[in-house]
C-alpha cells in the first residue's frame, strides 16, 4: 500500500546549531555550566535508535523549537530592500530541517513502537506546540512580506529556485498570511484542534485492532487455510501463553482466515469484528471523524475555498476537487459494467458450492479465491515455497542493480527501534554510499498496521555545498518467520516492490533545496514510482532472479502461467474497490456536511453503486480509514490518487515493456527525469520529459482488460 503518513522535510543543515551534531548545549543550572545531551537532535548518519529514549523527547522537541525560532528571527531581522532568495526563501527553508528531523524521529517510535507508552505521552505532549509554531510561521505577517518581496523579482533565478518561491509563497497564502489577524488565530487553533483529532483516531485503531483476539481450540475449524498460516496462529498463542490458535486483527492474521477458511461462522465473526472496529465503546471513531470534517471545512473556508477537497488539490495534477470526483466517476462508468458481470459469476459459484447465490460480505474474498483455484487451478499460496525474505530482497535488489547499478549492503551494527528492523546501506555503481534505509517488516502490537515509506532524511545540498545523505524507512506488516523462516505470498511481495519504489524517490533524489526533494511532490504523483515497481513482480525475467537467493528453487512455468492467466481475474472488483475508497474520501469532505444525513447512510448512499448487494448490511471503511484520518491531510481528498498514480504508471511500464523492463537506457531518463527531480518542476512536466508526451490514462484498463472490445 501506501505511502499512508503525511510527510515532513527531513532533513539537516550545520548551521542550525552551534556544533556539528546539535548533540549537545551548554546551559546553567544552579549557576553551573551543564553539558545537556539532545539525541533526538543527533544528525549522526546513520540514526543510532538505542539512544533516542522517550525521556528526552520533550526537552528534545522544545530545544529544536527555540533553535527554529533563532533562525525566524534572523530572517525577520531582514530588511525589505535586502530581501534575496539566499537570505529569505533558502534560509526560510533551511530553518524548520532541525524541527522536522527530530519530530520525524518521534512519530515513526509512536508508529512502529506504541507498546511503549512513554513515546505516545511525549508526542502527544509536544504535538499541540509544534503544530501551533508550524502554523504560525506560514502566517507571518513580516515574513510573508519578504517572501512576497522575492516572489515579485524572481524571473531571473534558476528553474529549481524560482519553483522553491512559488512553492514558498502559496505556502504562505495556504497558512493564512492574508487573512486578518482574527481569523489567523482561528485558522492556528484549527490546525492544532485537526492535528489532535487525527492523532485520537490513530491511537483509537491502534489499541482497537490489539484489543481483539479470537482462540480456536479445534484445528479442524480452520480447515482451508494454509498450514503455514496456522502455524502462525499456533504460534501467536504460545506467544500469549494460550491453547489452541489465535487469530487477531492483524491483515497478516485476518485476512488469510477471511480468504480460507472453509468455515463460514469463523469468517463471519471475524468479518463482524473487523467491521464494527473503532465503531463503538472507548475506541469510537465516530464523533471523532465528524469533528475532523467540520473543521477541515471550516479550515477551508477561511482560505476562500469551497470546500477542502479544492483547497487540497489546487496544487496537484487534478487541480481541484471537481476534476477529482469526474474523475473517480468516469472510471467508476467504464468499469461497472465488468464488475456486476463478475457479481453474477461469483453468484452462481456459490449457488454452486452450497446452493445459496446470496453473497454476504464475508463470502466475497473466500469464494473469489476458491474460484480462481477452481478456474485456474491457482492459489497465491503456492508461491510461499519460492518466496522466502532472502530470496525476494536479493531478487528486489539485484532489479534495482540492474536498472539503476546500485547495490544494498545490509550493517548488523547498525540498530533500529526493534530487533527486528534491519539497515541497509545503498552503494553507487562507482562505490560511493548514496544513502540507507531501515526495513521493518512484520507486525507486532504496538505497530501500526498497514504498509509505509518515510523520508527520515532527504537529501539536499547544505549551505557549505554538500549533499545530505538521505535516509529512508519502509515498515510492513507482512507474514512474520515459522521457525525461523518468513515466506511470502505473491501479495505481499508486490507490497515490498511498492514501498521500494517510495525509498528509491528518496534515495535518488539530488535537489539543492530540503522542501523539493525526494517524495515531497504533488500527492497525485507520488504513487508513480512506487507502483510502477509492483509491475516487475509479475515478469518472468525479474521473477527467475529470486532463486539466485536464499536456497530457492526458480518457479515453475506452470505456476507462473497460471500467474499470469489469473493476473487480471476479478479485476474490476478490485479496481471498484479502491474507487470506492476515492468516492467515500471526496464525497464526505464535499457534500457530508450539508447532506442531512448520518454518517453511515451517508456513505452507504454514495457507495451503494460501488458494491456488491449483499444480504447483511454492514458499516463502511471509514473508522478505520487512517489514510484519510491519521493526519491533518495525509490522502484526505486524495485518495483518488491511487488510481490516478495507477493509470500513469501502467502508461510508463509500457514503456518498459516496449524496450525491455532492464532497459537501462528507460531506467536512466526514469531516474534522471522523475525520482531525481522531487518537486523541482511540475509533475506534468516531469511525466512529458520522461515519456515523451502526457500519459496515456486508457493504459490502466487495458492492463487490467477492462476495455470494451469494439
């Protein structure tokens, strides 16, 4: 999946700080001089974890703010007519890196390490002031008037500066800088009062999902699901130190059961438990979710905007949130006809099977896979045997040597947030080492679910003309070892290809200034690199080089032939799906509010042309939607972006597929023309020069077969 959080620049400059690491600060204590140790100030390369303990978080996080402040207060100090794009727009940029960095560092402990209390205490005290100090900055009154000061001359600067100003100055107009000084004060406490809701409904997932477990004592009740999956079950109950098996919440526990099981009472009440998750009791996201629109709204409509979805997507490749919806309509009319085809397939395979063709929501994903083993004699299952976490990252990084010429060196020195994090070092071709990542795969309690890529660092060129190292983090939560071995379906391969493909917009980036940088581009555009990646994971020539590793055998024809055949198997459901979840994001943050109707009946009303027609009515996705509700934006309004992202990438991998997917030539202007240039130029531009014209968005449904024939 996705690039699920919100992204902050992260990154670091030495003239932040008094010394080279920001490690330490002499003060006064008692009339002593005390050396004070700031490790989440630490810019060491790589990140040493051990040390970032949740007792210094706060001092930490405050430190960094007064060191903010000192570098806003320089820039204020500016004279009008001296105004420049070095001592105004870059220092401006340059003087929030240390914030950003050492508040990065926080939340991925709070993402990946919750079970330890302290970090959610510490960045739910300091979230209120850091969002408060962020909001403010892009409202000031006198730095708004230098930025607006260099944004009127700067025809003359280079193509990557004058697009720094231009960013720099709708920041400004998106902060508030023109509104009167009694709506900046609300649009702040929006800010902060959105920042903390979304925190709440993120915690309330997290503590729901570990809340949960069922323990079956019968092995003969979990008949159909693969046997490596109930050793994990076994084993989770060892763990908790209980009899039988336990399945949780957790999408590497739920959903083999939901697609396996043969026994409809274990689906269904793990379906009920999983769908009525943070919909009542303590964790209920509900008034949560409505005080999140509200205030989006208001938040928008104190900018001038109709609505957040415009506010959102002004500066995206869909321009508003108008083109969002017609979008999202448009493709949803192509595919419905393919999708009720596939309802009544479906249908009469149950009927079938049991005599029944009324399908409830837990049959869907049991009798869809049962057909596919049925018609293509397929279980994605199989591919366990042959996909082990050895031989699926040397084959992914053998891929990335052979279409970019760079390697990965795994550093057992180097420590992570768990012992199960890993870090690698990324070499050039010629040696150099062009940055590091930590790879964090399996779930665990405490552990938000999901997949994702952060920017720990971003590379960019300090004021000393030297370039950061990036540092990139890619948590899944994919099937964890059975004695001491992790395998992995073909899904959970394409998941690791996707993420990678976020890491290698980190890594490859080499941009002059913190804020264009790596993954810091248009929302609409940052699933490009990461999805056409998932396309590799279904080619025979990439796939034959995992058995090059990890004592592996290749895959056999025949089970990568009836891969390929079950390739575009139901996939208008699948694609229905994600377009649902771009109709429910856009529709509630447009038309909810004034609609008159409760949330539920809301969404059912928009979605229900989006769905199968079950028998049991059942509540919508949305109080688990962390996309959409973890982060002040995070997907909000841009869930769209998935299918948007998927057309454009389809259209690009052509490309590959024309000239050879190792074409190293494809790779170089991929590379050169978009992974390299962030947000240095509009993402419309970057497409053109990479590919040669605007993207072709009918290379989506013809991937997929979903053209009509003519």
């Amino acid at each position: 999946m996705l690039l699920i959080i919100e992204v902050f620049i992260c990154c670091v400059v030495a003239q932040l700080c008094n010394t080279n690491t920001c490690t330490e600060r002499t003060e006064k204590v008692n009339n002593k001089t005390t050396k004070m140790e700031h490790p989440f100030l630490d810019q060491t390369v790589p990140i040493n974890f051990t040390k970032l303990k949740p007792e210094y978080a706060v001092n930490d996080i405050n430190e960094a703010i007064r060191q903010c402040q000192e570098q806003i207060n320089q820039i204020k100090n500016i004279k009008i007519e001296e105004a420049s794009f070095e001592n105004v727009v870059r220092a401006f940029d340059n003087a929030t890196i240390i914030l950003d960095d050492s508040m990065l560092k926080l939340e991925v402990l709070v993402s990946c390490r919750s079970d330890i209390d302290e970090y959610r205490k510490a960045h739910e005290e300091v979230l209120p002031k850091v969002t408060e100090f962020r909001a403010t900055l892009h409202s000031d009154e006198i730095i708004f008037s230098l930025v607006k000061k260099v944004y009127e001359n700067k025809e003359n600067l280079d193509y990557d500066q004058k697009r720094l100003v231009e960013e720099t100055y709708e920041d400004f107009i998106e902060g508030g800088a023109n509104l009167n000084k009694e709506d900046k004060t609300k649009l702040v406490e929006l800010k902060k009062e959105i920042t903390q809701l979304t925190k709440d409904f993120s915690n309330n997932l997290v503590d729901a999902v570990d809340e949960y477990t069922m323990n079956v004592e019968d092995k003969n009740k979990l008949e159909g699901i693969p046997e490596n999956i109930i050793d994990m079950y076994k084993k989770e109950a060892e763990d908790r130190k209980k009899e039988g098996y336990i399945i949780t919440l957790q999408v590497p526990s739920y959903f083999p059961a939901i697609k396996y099981c043969k026994n409809e009472e274990i689906r269904k009440e793990l379906f009920i438990q999983y769908n009525k998750l943070c919909s009542e009791g303590k964790f209920d996201n509900t008034k949560l979710i409505q005080e999140i629109i509200e205030k989006r709204q208001k938040y928008a409509e104190l900018l001038g905007y109709h609505d957040f979805s415009d506010l959102v997507t002004k500066r995206r490749m869909v321009k508003n949130g108008t083109n969002a919806i017609e979008f999202i309509n448009q493709l949803h009319d192509k595919v419905q006809s393919f999708f009720y085809k596939e309802e009544e397939e479906l249908k009469e395979f149950k009927k079938e099977k049991c005599g029944n063709n009324q399908l409830e929501p837990w049959d869907v994903n049991y009798y869809i896979e049962l057909m596919k083993q049925e018609k293509y004699n397929f279980n994605e299952e199989e591919f366990r045997e042959y996909f082990t976490e050895e031989s699926v990252f040397g084959g992914l990084f053998e891929i990335y040597k052979r279409l970019y010429g760079v390697s990965f060196k795994l550093n057992k020195e180097i420590k992570g947030w768990h012992d199960d994090v890993k870090y690698y070092e990324v070499i050039e071709k010629d040696g150099s080492i062009i940055g590091g990542v930590y790879f964090d795969l399996y779930p665990r309690k405490g552990k938000r679910s999901g997949a994702w890529e952060e920017m720990l660092r971003v590379s960019y060129e300090n004021t000393n003309g030297t370039f950061i190292k990036p540092l990139g983090i890619v948590c899944t939560n994919i099937t964890p070892p059975i004695n001491g071995i992790t395998r992995l379906n073909h899904d959970e391969v394409e998941t690791i290809f996707h993420e990678s493909g976020h890491l290698m917009h980190t890594l490859f980036t080499k941009q002059r200034y913190a804020s264009l940088a790596g993954t810091n581009v248009a929302w609409d555009f940052v699933e490009l690199p990461s999805q056409i990646m998932e396309n590799w994971t279904f080619e025979r020539e990439a796939l034959d080089l995992f058995s090059q590793f990890g004592n592996v055998k290749p895959i056999p024809k025949e089970l990568f032939d009836k891969m390929w055949k079950a390739k575009n198997y139901m996939s208008a459901y699948y694609t229905m799906r994600q377009l649902s979840f771009g109709k429910i994001d856009l529709e509630i943050h447009r038309n909810y509010l004034t609609s008159g109707l409760s949330l539920d009946d809301f969404i059912y009303q928009k979605e229900k042309d989006y769905k199968y027609h079950f028998n049991t009515k059942t509540l919508s996705i949305i109080r688990v939607f962390q996309h959409l509700f973890s982060h002040f934006t995070g997907y909000a309004c841009g869930y769209y972006s998935y299918k948007w992202a998927e057309s454009i990438d389809a259209d690009a991998f052509e490309y590959f597929k024309e000239n050879g997917i190792f074409n190293q030539s494809i790779a170089n202007k991929f590379r050169t023309n978009i992974l390299s240039m962030g947000n240095s130029k509009p993402a419309d531009e970057l497409y053109r020069n990479f590919r040669g014209r605007n993207p072709d968005f009918t290379a989506l449904l013809r991937r997929a077969g979903l053209l009509e024939k003519k």
